[in-house]
C-alpha cells in the first residue's frame, strides 16, 4: 500500500521520513552525569541489532570514552532489550 509512514529508526529497503534524536547529545549528558557522580567506566548495555538507533547509540558511547579516555565497555544481550 501507498500509505505514509514515520519511523524513529531508519531500515534497509524502507523509504520514510524518519524523526531522529540527537543521540550524541543525549548519551553525553547521562554519561556525563554518571562521570560527574563519580563512575569511571560506565558501560552499555545494548541489543544486537543494526538499527539506526543502535548504531547512533553505540557511536556516540564510544566517542563519549575516546573523548574521557576510558575504555568502552559494551555488552550486546542476546535478544532485544
């Protein structure tokens, strides 16, 4: 069918307008906020999966270490969060 459609991630093969966050900032200010309360080796938790939202996530956690001079620790759970 020809009907619109409004994603907050984008998928392979799926035209839409996609409404996005600004991942970067918003990972920045949690883990900002967890560095500030003392914490020097958050990790993240995250699912397995190539969404764009995933991706963007990840992104910005390992810029947010390079940028702290941590190491980043991920774990991808087995299914989806």
């Amino acid at each position: 069918s020809n009907r619109p459609l409004v994603a907050t991630a984008t998928a392979a093969g799926v035209s839409s307008t996609v409404i996005d966050y600004a991942y970067k900032t918003i990972g920045y200010t949690g883990l900002d906020h967890l560095w500030r309360s003392g914490s020097r080796s958050p990790g993240l938790l995250t699912s397995p999966s190539e969404a764009s939202y995933v991706v963007r996530c990840v992104a910005a956690y390992e810029d947010w270490c390079k940028s702290h001079r941590v190491a980043p620790h991920i774990a991808i759970t087995e299914r989806g969060l």
